[in-house]
C-alpha cells in the first residue's frame, strides 16, 4: 500500500499553488487526508479543481492567508523572498519547505520512478501513469502538466508504485531517492542556474547517485549528453539503455508514422515486441520506449505494459488539439526550448503531409533567450510562417538588449517567413487572415500563449 501522510505535512499552506508542481502535491496531500490551504497570484481552473478537494485557495498574495497553525509553507524556487506569506512565515516561525522537499516526503515508503531529462519528463510521466493505471496498478503520479482536465496532474493511488517528473532546474532532483530513474536527454537549459555542460553533467550524475541500491537507470543510447552522462558512470548502478543506437539495450527498431499516431517496434530480451504509441512523432514514440524499459525495470512484463501505453492520448499542451474552424486545426504546444520546437514541428511535418504549418511562439525566459534564441530561430523555419510574440518574463527580470527581436533576425537569416507581434490581443485577426482551410496553426511557448488558442478558435469561426 502507498504510504500516509508525512509528518509535519497534516496543515501545509502552499506559495503558488495554482502552479503545476505545487497543485499537484497539495493535491495529494488533500487526498491523503491533509488540510490544505494556500495562494496563487489569479484564479483558475486548477484552482477551482483544488477547492473541489476541501483545499482553501486564495486569490493574491497576503500575509493574513497565512493560518497561525499551519504546520508548515510550501514554497517553489520561484517564490521570492519579500512575498507577504513567506515574510509571515519567519514571524510566526513556521517551517518552511521546498515543493522538492515536500514530493520526496510523499514518496518515502512507495517504489518511485523519477522521470528526468532537459525535454520530455512531462509526457513520459504521463505516459507510466496512464499505462500502469490502465493495468489496474493503481499507481500514485506527480506530473508537470494536466492530462484531460484540471487538477489531473496528480493522483494518491492505492498500489506501491510513485511515478513523478524531477526536475534538474534548480536541481531540486537531488532529494529524491527513486528505485528506477529515467534520463531522457541531457542538455544545457536554465542558464540562471547552470553555467556550463560540466556543472549540468555534475548536476545529473549526482541525480544518479541517489538512486537505491539495487535500483536502476534508464538512459538514452541515442543523445549525446545522455551517452556522455553513461561514460561518467562508475557503474555501480545498473544502466539499461534504449534508443535506435546498435549498442541500446532496448533497441528501436522502427517507428512507423500513421497519421496521428506511431506504431513502435523494439528490441527487448533478443525478440521483437511491437506496440502503438496514440501521439505523433518519434520524439514521443522514444518518451513511450522509456517508459516501457521503466516498467520492465520495476516487474511490470514488458506484454502488458507495451499495449498499456496506448491508453495515453496526450497531455495538456504536448501537441494538443483545441479544436477546428473553417477547416483550420488549432494545437497547443508546450514547446520552449530549439529541441522541442523542432521535435514538435517535425512531429506535425510527418503528420500533417501537405497542410500548411503555422506558428504562434511566445520565447520563455529572457536568459533562455539571450543564450538559444538563435537556434530557437532556426527552429522557426521548419514552419511556412510564424508569428513571434514578445518574452514571456516568468520568474525573471529583464535583461538589456534581450528581445524576441534575437529570434526573429535568426529565424529570417535562415530563410523563415516571420513576423513580430508585441501585442497579443492582435493574434487571432493576424492568424485568420493567415490560415486557410487545411492549414494547421500551432500555439507553441510555455507561457501564456496557450490562451490564444481559443480566441484564434473564435475569430476563425466568424
């Protein structure tokens, strides 16, 4: 059975916790049987979902929503240190956890699999939650994304298995202690926290290091950081590695586009074993293949759970449809860094055979920007034209000279039709003069951008 309530944890107040790793945990924690309460900066769905459970949330941030008796405050690396609650915290000496600290709490006493990686812990997550679920394993997840409603990013499960996305951001990673780990890739992100390859390098193989003994790492054989990562073993962990790569141990050995979906064949144990993944590309065909080699890891046979994995359809913002007007298809994509948007774009170029592709992208991070938005531009060419909105700032300030304009020279250096947009509200009537029946427009920034998707919808429509 899955583990109770961590102790000190029966009256948390979250910091942000309409956020998609503190929504989840205060999640389970309300399921677990907590008294939960806590803040965001606006309303929403997910919110709306938390009260559904019992959680208090309110709206904005004040020292009064803070409880004299809460047990302790929940915070992410994004919550700063003049916020009023945090600020009321220190006086009423209340202890103050991170969402990394709080995840670790809840996953003591259950077998975890940590998914991790610089592209793709969201869907692969999902992907174990969806399969394992469907296999009646009634397994406990933690995920960086909704799966087909607010507030499905997590779930208390009965059975003994936690699967969970660790997040090498601001390598809260390090604290947890999973039986079977995933590296998916590994490459240089978060420029505000690492420096260079050898302290991400670093970073992952402490990841490693706190893996149990007799657990097991899951690795990719194809990616370079990931094949690099595998060289700095010591190997006092069991490495299973998997990809198209002739040395892989779970080996791809086609991965066949149809339509919107992917039929997948691998290598497994010297024989063959051939299933379907319900999502395009073969970025995400290789997400379904780690999972698959997670499972078998933890005694999951490899028969079950590779038809499983077709149950998972997609995830909030992973290539998801929001609808169809005058014959043009809206999909939202989560992409943010040149990986991903070319993954996605090449995803939707296999898929979408002759149909026109068109982007709305909304660069993330002004130190994101300032170090790939050149090759972010050179992404953008993969489209027949795209619109670039300005920095969605996030957690950041502004940096001098660091503007979508980066994205945008590079993007046309390398032949791409695009043109800037410094005003949202001006996207939808952009995008319907654009669009024509067949073409496919993409929504594509881990910002807000996603809530263009259905003001484009609407102004199609008339």
């Amino acid at each position: 059975m899955a583990p109770g309530l961590p102790t000190a944890m029966d009256r948390p107040h979250f910091i942000g916790i309409g956020g998609a790793g503190m929504s989840g945990i205060a999640k389970i924690l309300a399921q677990r049987g907590a008294r939960v309460a806590g803040s965001d900066a606006k309303d929403s769905a997910t919110a709306q979902a938390l009260r559904a459970l019992g959680v208090t949330v309110h709206v904005g941030h004040a020292a009064a929503h803070l409880a004299d008796d809460a047990s302790c405050v929940v915070v992410s690396s994004a919550i700063r240190e003049d916020n009023p609650e945090l600020r009321r915290a220190a006086e009423l000496d209340i202890p103050v956890v991170h969402r990394s600290d709080a995840l670790a709490a809840l996953m003591d006493g259950a077998r975890p699999i940590a998914v991790a990686g610089t592209h793709g812990k969201t869907t692969t997550t999902s992907m174990l939650a969806v399969a394992l679920t469907e296999l009646g394993r009634e397994p406990s997840y933690a995920i960086g994304g909704d799966l087909d409603a607010p507030g499905s990013n997590a779930l208390h499960g009965a059975g003994e298995i936690f699967v969970a996305e660790a997040d090498e951001s601001d390598r809260s990673f390090h604290k947890y202690a999973p039986e079977v780990a995933i590296i998916l890739n590994v490459e240089l992100d978060h420029h505000a926290n690492y420096a260079s390859m050898e302290e991400i390098h670093e970073s992952f193989q402490t990841f490693v290091g706190r893996i149990v003994p007799g657990g097991t790492l899951v690795i990719s054989a194809d990616h370079e950081g990931a094949r690099e990562l595998t060289r700095r073993l010591d190997g006092s962990v069991r490495t299973v590695t998997y990809g198209e790569s002739a040395d892989a141990d779970v080996r791809v050995l086609s991965v066949v586009p149809q339509g919107l979906k992917s039929e997948v064949t691998v290598e497994l144990d010297g024989a063959p074993l051939t299933f379907t993944v319900s999502v395009p590309g073969k970025h995400y065909a290789h997400n379904a293949v780690a999972a698959l080699a997670a499972g078998v890891a933890l005694g999951v046979p490899a028969a079950e759970l590779a038809p499983a994995l077709a149950a998972y359809t997609g995830v909030k913002r992973r290539l998801q449809l929001k609808g169809e007007a005058a014959g043009v298809q809206v999909i939202d994509s989560y992409a943010h860094h040149p990986t991903e948007m070319t993954a996605d774009l090449e995803a939707m170029r296999a898929a979408a055979g002759d149909a026109r592709i068109l982007v709305v992208f909304q660069p993330h991070l002004f130190s994101r920007t300032r170090e790939l938005g050149k090759e972010m531009g050179h992404a953008l060419a993969l489209a027949d034209a795209s619109l670039v909105l300005d920095i969605y700032p996030a957690r950041e300030d502004p940096i001098p000279g660091v503007t979508s304009e980066l994205i945008i020279e590079a993007a046309r250096a390398a032949g791409a039709d695009v043109t800037a947009v410094h005003d949202a509200a001006e996207v939808p009537g952009a995008v319907a003069g654009m669009a024509k029946p067949g073409d496919l427009v993409l929504t594509m920034g881990a910002g807000d951008v996603t809530d263009l998707g259905p003001r484009i919808l609407d102004r199609l429509s008339n």
